[in-house]
C-alpha cells in the first residue's frame, strides 16, 4: 500500500510539473500571438494614416493654386470663394470623403470655412499648428484639434505676388474613411479625443461622447462605446498596448500634441475569434496527448497495485463494518423505542383512517392501539376546536404543503389535552402520496397557563372598572370590539389576539384614583378632571416593567387610549401615528361603548347621536381610517353588543 501511495505522490508531482510547463509555453505563446496581432494592427493604421495624408496634401495643394484664394484675402471679400462644386465632385469620384476647406488670414482668424458660414472667430487660440503656421510659414500635415473635429490636416501658406505672406489654406480630412478600411475588415474602431481638447469644442461634429470625451469616428459601434462607458473611461485610456475586453482584443494607439501631450487615442476591437491561435491550439494538442498517455499509466499502474491489495483490504473493511452496522442496528432500535414512548405520533391513509400511533400518542389520549388503528381521526377532535381550522388544515395539506397548528384535542375520558402539531402529507417509495403523518408536542400545561394568565388580566380590568362602578360587560365589549377592529384593520392574528387581551386593562390606572372622584355625580371640576386623567399614565406604569408581550401591549393601551389624532389628548399630546394602533383602537372601541352605556355622570347615548359622534370627531379625537372601517362593517359591531349586553 505505501508502494502504491509513493507512486501515487511522484505522478502527481509529475504531472503538476508538465502542467507548469504547459501553462508557461501557453502564456508565451500568447503573447506572442497577441503582440504580432498588436504590431499588425498599428502597422495597418500608420499605413492608413499616410495614405490618408497623401492624398490630402495632394488635393490642397491642387485647390491652393485657384487665384480665388489669393484675391479674396487681398481684397478681405469671402463672397469671392466658393469650393463646394469641387468638393462635391472630389468626394463623388474618389475615396476622399467628408472633405472640408479652410482659410486662415495672416493674423489668425477664420476667413472661410465650407461647412459653415460662422466665420472671423480667433482660430488661433485653440490651435497651436496655426500659431506656429503664422510665426513660421510652411507646409504642415498634422493630425490636430480644432473647434469642430480631430482630423487630417494639410495647411500650406499662401503669398501673394510679392511672396509675403498673407494667410493658409487648410484641407481638413475625417477619420471615418479610415474607421470604415477596418471595419470592412472586421475590425470595430473607436477613436477617442482627449478630454482637454474636447472642452474646447464649439459645436462637435460627430456630436458623439463616452462621459467627456469626444468619439471622432462618426461610425462608431454604439454597444461598444456603452461597454467602454460601463468599464471606465479613463481605465480604458490608461492601457497601455493592448487588452483582452469581453470577447475582444483590443488594440492601442495614440497621438501627442506638437508640446507631446496627450490628444487622441485609437482603439481597434478584434473578435477573439477571428485571431489565428493555431500555435495555441497545436501546443494544447501535444501536452494533451502527453497528459493522456500519463493517466494511462497511472491507471494501469493503479489496476496492477489494487489486483494485489484491494481484496485483503476489502476484507478487513467487510468486518468493521458489519460490526458497525450491528451496533448501527442496535442502536436504531433503541432510538425507535424512545421515539415510540416519547414523540406524539400518527400516520393517517388519504381518508384520514388512522394506520399507526406511537405510544406516547397513546399515553396522552388514553386510547389502546387497537383502539386507535382503523378509526378516523376525529375520534380525538375536541369540539371546542373551529370547523374553520380543519377545513384550513385539509386545504393546505392536499396541496402538499406543511402545516403547523396548535389543536385541542379530546381524551378517551372525555378530558382535553393542547397539542403543537406539524401535518404533512407522506409519500411511498416511489412517490406516490399515499396519506398523511402528524408529529405533536403537548402544550397544555402553556395552555392552561396561558388561560390563566387571561383570566388575571381579565379581572384585573374588571377591577378598574368596577371601582368607577362600570359593568364587566363594558371590557368584554371592548375586548371583542378591538381584536374585530385590529383584525379589519389587517393586523396579524397573534396582535389581535393580544390586543383582545390586553384592551380590559386600558382603565387599570382608574385603581389609584379616589373614589370621590370616580363615583361624582356632576362634572368635575379643573383639579378633580387633572387627576383623573393621571390614570392613563399610573396604569402604565403599573405594567411598563413586565418583558411579557401582553403586558407589554397592555401598558401601551393603558397609556394611549386617550390620546387624539389632532393631538389634543392627553397624557403626553401624541398625534396620528405617533399613536400607536393598538391605543387608536382602544379609543374608538372604549368610547363607542362608553357612549352607549349608562353612567354615574351620564345617560346611555341613543345609537344616532353616537354614529354622529364618532363621524364628528373623524380625524380630529379618532384614526379617519379606522372610524371608516367601523362604519363600514357596523353590523359586526353591534351584534358584538348585543352579545354581551349589560344585563341587571
């Protein structure tokens, strides 16, 4: 075995060798293939670019000679110049395309333009080759940056016949006749000015820009420009000779200003694809030829060495693990047992027929298996349980969703036990639904906690408002009248469930307030009507110290359900949604019933006066939209009323 693993090991640095090997011819020889590809490339747009020259020079030089030029800048008369016939037919009969004519007087400033009419503009100040044209008069053939473009110009001097110098004349070629040569061979350029020159422009001709630099070629490919734009503008300019982009390899280069600063970039996209790596592909052949012919040795060196061990090594391996599934098996059955007496479990056919039950089932429900096994499953339903419940749980689960649900569930003795439970349906092994499982906690003994802790709070409301002589009915009310508000309202079910709850103790604070004022007669006076109101807050802070959710709940609606959405409430003047939903509830829940009750200080309000009321004080004591959603569903709340009305 350790033979086979020192083999193993020494293959392993073997081929990890070759493949560093590979990697580092691979690299190479990319470079190489991508350097030729980037020397071609420049090598082609110089020659683009010379051609380009020479035929420019060649045409100003032909239209320099027209005398025209000559006499309109002696006689200052622009009207005596007119190239655009010539033009026209230069452009029509050769490859010279978006030709433009430009003359310069002595002193710098525009005298003609083809393009344009917009003349007498100092040309000068932004152009270096015209200010170096007027200290030294020759010819000059330049890439440049003027107002309008980056383009081929062909400046010459003109004289007049006493040979002083009296201007130029300016052929100015674009650079979309050289863009179209390289896309004609598959090849996307885009030529980019640099952002000093382009700050310079008065009115941009290919009107084209990535962020702000100027695009040159007018045919520039517009997805292109939109990646470049996404890579970074000035990431793309800082490249130095080439870069792999996407699926392109691109190729850089650039042109300097008359001082060697910056003034454009070429860029030159080529498909990946359409690169010759044939050099590539013939490297990768042979070292995976190479590559090939190891792994065959190693496995006929692997079968060699396994011939000879594998069967003694198997051997040992067959004993150890019987041996652990023996222990395995054991300890399985063990785990069964304890899951059978512990885990409250049943498995149900799709008629819900009752197939299996575990012990602990068994225990809690004080049923015999034989009992159980064949019956339906309602055997167990309690009938303080809600239809709705089941018809929830049936729906969900022939959806073949999960369902968790807290059920009260019947005993044998007719007694009751609370169950947290997770249904779902249960398939065969070949997917086939087949019924349903169900596994149980017992959850009675909080239940029942639960009960009580209700029936405490409960009391406890009762008390405060049995001490300003008020009937418990008027907190069974409000208590029903809240969780059906909170539910219209779209609260969840546990919120309105605990604002059921925790509503009886909005009055808890009337505990502490003496009975001379609670059980008064006539109206209170400034200094009684001041302390009653302190019983919002004594309630509060008789429940704020408790972590409990309930209580928590309760001292909210103890402490708000007297404030009002205008803020005119007491006891801290809170407004609209400073109120929270649970103390704008409570409001509304407390004074409806309030208002339709019989007081030591008042009369039971008729219902009109009361609907008026409410609707009065819409947006001002109570929630607009929550008095619109009483309104709406009036006839819940009054069968509410009617329910538990005071009875003597």
């Amino acid at each position: 075995m350790k033979k086979f693993l020192l083999i193993l090991i020494s293959l392993f640095f073997i081929i990890t060798f070759i493949f560093f090997i590979y990697e580092n011819i691979k690299q190479k020889l990319t470079a190489e293939v991508y350097n030729f590809k980037t020397q071609e490339i420049k090598k082609l747009f110089a020659d683009e670019v010379s051609k380009k020259k020479g035929n420019t020079s060649a045409i100003t030089y032909l239209i320099s000679r027209d005398n025209s030029v000559r006499e309109a800048l002696l006689k200052n008369d622009r009207n005596l110049i007119n190239f655009q016939e010539e033009l026209k037919n230069i452009q029509h009969f050769s490859d010279n395309k978006n030709l433009w004519i430009q003359i310069i007087d002595k002193n710098g400033y525009s005298f003609y333009r083809s393009w344009t009419n917009k003349v007498g503009d100092y040309a000068a100040d932004a152009r270096l080759d015209i200010t170096d044209m007027i200290k030294n008069p020759r010819e000059m053939i330049t890439i440049s940056t003027g107002r309008f473009d980056m383009t081929f110009k062909t400046i010459l001097p003109i004289y007049d016949k006493n040979k002083n110098f009296i201007g130029m004349i300016e052929m100015i070629s674009k650079f979309n006749s050289i863009a179209q040569e390289f896309k004609n061979k598959n090849i996307e350029p885009l030529f980019v000015l640099h952002e000093d020159y382009t700050n310079r422009f008065i009115e941009p001709f290919t009107k084209l820009f990535i962020g702000k630099n100027y695009i040159a070629n007018l045919n520039a490919n517009k997805e292109l420009m939109k990646k470049v734009e996404k890579y970074g503008i000035d990431k793309f300019l800082n490249i130095k000779d080439s870069l792999l982009f996407d699926e392109y390899f691109v190729v850089k280069d650039e042109i300097k200003d008359v001082h060697g600063g910056d003034m454009g970039y070429f860029f030159f996209f080529i498909k990946k694809d359409n690169i010759d790596t044939s050099k590539i592909s013939e490297m990768e052949v042979n070292f995976l030829f190479a590559i090939i012919t190891l792994i065959i040795i190693i496995i006929l060196t692997s079968l060699y060495l396994i011939n000879r061990n594998y069967v003694k090594y198997l051997n040992s391996k067959v004993k150890v693990k019987t041996h652990k599934i023996r222990k395995q098996k054991e300890y399985l059955k063990s785990l069964l047992e304890i899951y059978d007496k512990n885990v409250i479990f049943s498995k149900t056919d799709l008629k819900g027929i009752i197939i299996h039950v575990s012990e602990a089932f068994c225990k809690i429900s004080g049923y015999k298996k034989h009992e159980l096994i064949g019956k339906n499953h309602n055997i167990i339903r309690h009938p303080d349980m809600p239809k709705e419940s089941f018809r929830y749980l049936w729906e969900k689960l022939k959806k073949g969703e999960k369902v968790n649900l807290e059920v009260k569930n019947k005993k044998k003795d007719g007694g009751y036990y609370w169950v947290e439970a997770e249904f779902e349906p249960y398939f065969d092994l070949k997917g086939k639904h087949v019924g349903y499982s169900a596994v149980r906690r017992d959850i009675t003994a909080n239940k029942d906690i639960e009960d009580i802790q209700r029936e405490i709070i409960f009391t406890m409301g009762t008390i405060g408002e049995s001490r300003s002589k008020e009937t418990g009915n008027h907190v069974k009310r409000v208590a029903e009248y809240s969780y059906l508000l909170a539910n219209l309202s779209g609260l969840k079910k546990e919120e309105c469930e605990l604002l059921k709850q925790a509503s009886p103790m909005h009055d808890i604070g009337k505990v502490a307030i003496p009975d001379s004022i609670l059980h008064k007669a006539g109206k209170l006076n400034g200094l009684e009507l001041e302390l009653m109101k302190t019983h919002a807050i004594k309630g509060y802070d008789l429940l704020k110290g408790s972590d409990r959710p309930l209580l928590k709940m309760a001292a909210i609606v103890a402490k708000e359900h007297h404030e009002k959405w205008d803020g005119s409430g007491y006891p801290i003047g809170l407004k609209e949604e400073e109120i929270s939903i649970y103390g704008r509830i409570t409001a509304i829940c407390d004074v409806f019933d309030a208002l339709g009750s019989d007081r030591c200080y008042k009369k039971a309000w008729k219902d009109e006066e009361i609907f008026a009321f409410l609707e009065n004080e819409k947006g001002k004591h109570f929630d607009p939209k929550l008095i619109d959603i009483f309104f709406a569903n009036l006839d819940k709340f009054l069968n509410i009323r009617e329910k538990y009305k005071d009875t003597f």
